[in-house]
C-alpha cells in the first residue's frame, strides 16, 4: 500500500448514511472495515481448515490470508485493491490490529507464572544469548553478500547496514511465538515457560541492537550511541514503574475481586481471560497477523538472482537460530528432542522483524539525504495535447520512458526508473542519446562561461560547479552498466544516435502515444547535447532545456513530463550563461537563455563546463 498524507486522512469520515441517501459504504471507514475483517475472517478460517491436517497453526492461515488478500495475488487487480484495501484504510485497520495484538499479550501475562520463568531464569538467558549471537554473526556475514549483490544496497552506510541485517535475522517474534505455544497448548509447559523467557530476554537484547542501528545511522543531534542508552534506561524505567507500582495495584484489584492474586490459577485472572479472550484470539489477533500479509508483495521478487538471494536468508536464519538455541539447550541438560522443539520454536519469525527491516529501509533512505546534502526535486507537468488532434484515452500509453543524456540529473532519473520498474504494472524503458557527432570532422568546442546580464524569467538554469568532464563521462558509463546489470530483462534499454535536431528527437518520444510519462534530468551540469540547447529560447526555464522542450505548447506532446533534479550543496548555485563554440580555434560567442537568482555572484567570466559538439 502507498502512503498516506495528512490531508488524505483528514478527509476520512467515519460512518456513512447508507445506500439509500447517495453514500458508497466503501467510501467510510468503518464500513469498510467491517467489510475488511469479514473478508479476512472468512479466509483465515477456510486456510485452516485446510491446514488443520498438517497440524499447522492457525497464525501461519492468517498470515497466509493476508498474502492472498494483498497484493501478490488478489490485489494484483488494481481495481479490486483500490475498492477493498485503497491506501486510506491502511492506519485504520492497523490500528483495530494492534489494539488486538495488546489485549493477547495482555492475555499472555495472565497465564505465565512468573515464579517458573525466575526458576528458568539462567537457562533461558543462556539460550537467548546463543539464540541471538549466533544468527546475529550469520546476519552480518550475509549482509556482505547483499551488499554485492543486490540494487541499491551499497548505498547505505556499512555500519548501520550490518548492524540492521543481523538484528532482522536474530529476533525472535514473541507474539507469533505466544500465539503459536498456546494453540498448541505449550505456554505453560517448562519447555513453553523456557521458550517466552529466553524470547524476551532475546527481544531486550534486539531492540537495544536496533536503536544503536538507528543512533548511528541517524543525523546531527541524534547520530549517537547514547540514544541507545536512553532506549534501554526508559524500557527498565518503564518495567520497574510496572512492577513496583502497577503490580500492587492490580493484586488489591484481584483480592477485592476475591480472587487469589494474579497468577494462571487466580480466579481473577480466569474470569478476565474467559470474558475476553475469545474476542481477542478469534477476531481482533486474525486482523494483526493478516495485515503483515497484506503488505507483501511476493511479485517484487523476480528472476533466479533475487529468489536465490531470497533463500540465502531464509535458510541462514533458521539455520543460526536453531543451531544456536540446540548446542546451547543441550549443554543445559536438555533432551536432544527437546532442544529441537525449542530451537524450532525460537526460530518464528514475524511482523518484528518487518518493523525492523522497513526501519532499516527509512533509516537508509534519511542517511543518503543527511549525510550528503543531497535530495531530489521533481517537476511534473500533464500533457499539452493538441485538441484539435483527437487523441483519445485509450490512445494514450501508461509505459514510462527515461531519457538519458548524461549528468547527475540523469544518473538520478535512472535511479527513479529502477525503483519504478518493480512495480509490476509498469514498463520502463530507459532511451540514450548518443552524440552521433562525436569522433567525426565536423565536431567543435562548446564553453559555457558565467554572464550576469540575462533575465531570470526567461532563461535555464546551469550549476557553477566546476566539474571533471572526463570523470562525469566515467560515472555517467559505470551508472548505466550497473543499471543495465541489476534490471536485466526486467527494463528495455535503447541506444538512439543522433546527429542531428535533439529537441525533434526527444520531442518525438512524447508525440508517440507509448509513453504515459517521460522522464528527463533537468540538466544543471548538462552533456555536450544539452550544453548546445542553452542557447534555446526557454518557455519553462524551470524545467531545464530537455524538460521545456517536452512540455512546450504546441509540440503535440501526449505524455506528462517528469524532470528530475539532484540537488546538493555543491551544485546549489546557478548563474547565467553565454556560450562560446570554439571551431578550429577560431571562437564564436553565442548568448545563452540561463539564468538564476544567484547571478549577482558570478561577476567574473571564468570557464567552468566544456564539451565537444558536432558544429
């Protein structure tokens, strides 16, 4: 599901006054929600049945039902995602999820006896400290594989990266595990009493790994392990106002109640637990587990690199979690059949570990942001379509094109086109211009060189940056062959030489009813193409020569333009322009239309971007 805005949000109602007075139900969020819930309710209950003979629990049916109900399979139908799960629902039906989620493990705490978890106190915290180190150093040694291999991950900090992959792979999911040793009628065996002890004591020692994760993959003021600290003292904090104040309060309740206390015999405990629990565990907990499976697209995983990827994972995980827990459970004096249902049962995994990894995925993206100054501006224009062409709807293209001349701009449009081609929906094709002019006799020497006597409101803009030409070519080279190595397949790639008009060129890309979107670099650190447009006349300067050329009036352009800028601090300023094209040594001043409210700072006439061009 998309995220949501604020003012998305503040639109949603409530209730609705039915059918009968012009209300869509669907359109309200409690309707839905109770249309939610039945669907997921129906579908838990028919999987289990269908798993009850390979005695499989009825959480992994509710995960499952999530999964089908997503969209990896039904919501594959966009229509169908939009009606019963549109994005606006989404903080709905979470929410009643975990208000669930808080009653079971309310539930839970009713039924341990915390006098069997204090005797198995020394056993369970051996068996958390191998069932976490272990998976934890499996973690960081797969971490350096997926660093290698798969897109984007090289992006993020080294030390954040590890830290997350081996926390993610290490946790135990406690509710899972909860859920999973009362069904099968476990919780309050010594086996299930090792088990919970062991996952908490595990759960302490993650979520303190994961806040050093995010302390120091943070930003200014917040980039510091002792956040971590602060992490672990407000949790103890937190447990000892519980325990020494909340506690005593609670068992005054229970013996006003007349009941003995609030241990799994008191009669207390019982009374709350019958009235509540069906509610919880047959209505409220299906919800919970469901909507983990309903954020997963299991369609995003494609080709034998990523499913192999995939298993390298899965099968580290479990393999270091239940190796870990079985020598450690052994050595404690346990059974070897009993080591292996705890390792079995240590291993569950969960929404925890899905909190983690998407923390892991948020962190990455602010550290890229932070640490470099760096972030993106884009410019969306709709199609200025000739009315008197009679183009209609269904002759309009949903594939979305990526124009690639070359620059930070660009390199930061093929990015944006990598993250668009795994959406299942959509076709991206990446176009490269080639300078057909480049190596022949008729090429020359375009110089852009700084003039502050240009209007702002007429003219491009071009960064003051002084930049290595031969260097940006290589980065330009390394970027698209990487590109083209991780999308394979999955993207087509054209090559197209021009020699000669490239505004034509690019125009005609829009004109061709293929593309629903094109996606162009705005160009402030342009190619030698885009260099020789800065003598354009500019309609929309703001969107940089090739941005203006699609969105100009007139061109019978069909497609919306998106023009993509990557913005850091060394590339901030911008000023005007003039051109100089030096042709067997002979220069010819050209003035360029490039602007920007910075050109007071450019008083001197210093030479900062050259190129060869084709004359």
């Amino acid at each position: 599901m998309s995220a949501v805005t604020e003012a998305e949000m503040a639109k949603v109602k409530t209730s609705s006054n039915g059918v009968w007075q012009g209300d869509d139900p669907l359109h309200f969020a409690f309707p839905l929600l109770i249309l939610q819930a039945l669907l997921i309710l129906l579908l838990s209950r028919l999987l289990a049945l269908m798993l009850r003979p390979l005695r499989q629990p009825k959480v992994i049916a509710e995960i499952v039902a999530g999964i089908l109900l997503g969209p990896s399979a039904l919501g594959r139908n966009k229509s169908y995602l939009r009606a019963l799960f549109p994005p606006w629902s989404a903080p709905v039906l979470e929410s009643v999820a975990s208000l669930g989620l808080l009653f079971f493990l309310f539930l839970v705490g009713l039924e341990l006896d915390l006098r069997s978890v204090r005797r198995s106190g020394r056993q369970a915290f051996a068996i958390a400290a191998a069932g976490i180190s272990l998976p934890f150093a499996c973690g960081v040694g797969v971490a350096f594989v997926l660093r290698r291999q798969l897109p984007g991950a090289a992006q993020a900090g080294y030390a954040p990266f590890l830290v997350f992959m081996g926390v993610a792979l290490s946790i135990t999911a406690f509710p899972v595990l909860a859920r999973i040793l009362a069904e099968l009628k476990l919780l309050t065996t010594p086996i299930g009493e090792t088990a919970l002890a062991a996952a908490a004591f595990n759960d302490v020692a993650a979520w303190v790994l994961l806040a050093l994760a995010v302390a120091i993959s943070g930003s200014g003021d917040h980039r510091s392990p002792i956040v971590s600290l602060w992490v672990l003292l407000s949790g103890a904090a937190f447990v000892a106002v519980w325990m020494l104040a909340v506690k005593p309060a609670m068992a005054w309740v229970a013996r006003r109640s007349d009941g003995q206390g609030g241990g799994e015999d008191g009669e207390f405990a019982g009374r709350v637990t019958e009235r509540v629990e069906d509610l919880v565990s047959e209505l409220l907990l299906p919800l919970y587990f469901a909507s983990s499976g309903l954020k997963t697209d299991v369609a995003t995983i494609r080709g034998g690199g990523a499913w192999g990827m995939l298993a390298l994972v899965i099968g580290t995980a479990c393999a270091g979690k239940i190796a870990g827990t079985f020598g450690v459970a052994m050595a404690c004096g346990m059974s070897a059949r009993e080591a292996v249902v705890l390792g079995v049962v240590m291993n569950t995994k969960g929404l925890v570990e899905l909190i983690v990894l998407n923390i892991g995925r948020e962190r990455k993206g602010s550290e890229n942001t932070d640490q470099s100054s760096k972030f993106n501006v884009a410019y969306t224009c709709l199609p200025s379509i000739d009315h008197s062409s009679n183009v209609s709807s269904e002759q309009v293209a949903h594939g979305v094109c990526v124009v690639f001349f070359g620059g930070p701009d660009d390199r930061e449009a093929l990015e944006l086109a990598e993250r668009m081609a795994e959406h299942p929906g959509v076709q991206v094709t990446v176009m490269r211009f080639v300078d057909g002019k480049a190596g022949s006799e008729e090429h020359a020497e375009v110089t852009l060189q700084p003039s502050n006597t240009k209007n702002a409101d007429k003219s491009y803009t071009f960064s003051t940056a002084i930049v290595d030409t031969h260097k940006e070519k290589e980065l330009d080279e390394a970027a698209v062959a990487e590109f083209r190595q991780r999308m394979g397949p999955m993207v087509r790639y054209e090559e197209r030489v021009v020699a000669g008009n490239v505004v034509e060129e690019v125009v005609s890309i829009g004109k061709s009813r293929e593309y629903g979107l094109v996606v162009v670099g705005k160009g402030r650190l342009p190619s030698a193409m885009v260099a020789e447009l800065a003598v354009r006349a500019a309609e929309h300067p703001e969107l940089g020569p090739i941005g203006d050329a699609l969105a100009s009036a007139g061109q019978g352009v069909t497609s919306s333009v998106l023009v993509v800028q990557q913005h850091d601090m060394s590339n901030a300023d911008e000023v005007p322009v003039s051109v100089v094209v030096v042709v067997d040594g002979h220069g010819h001043g050209h003035t360029a239309t490039a602007t920007t409210a910075a050109a007071s700072s450019a008083t001197t006439a210093r030479t900062w971007w050259s190129h060869e061009i084709g004359d």
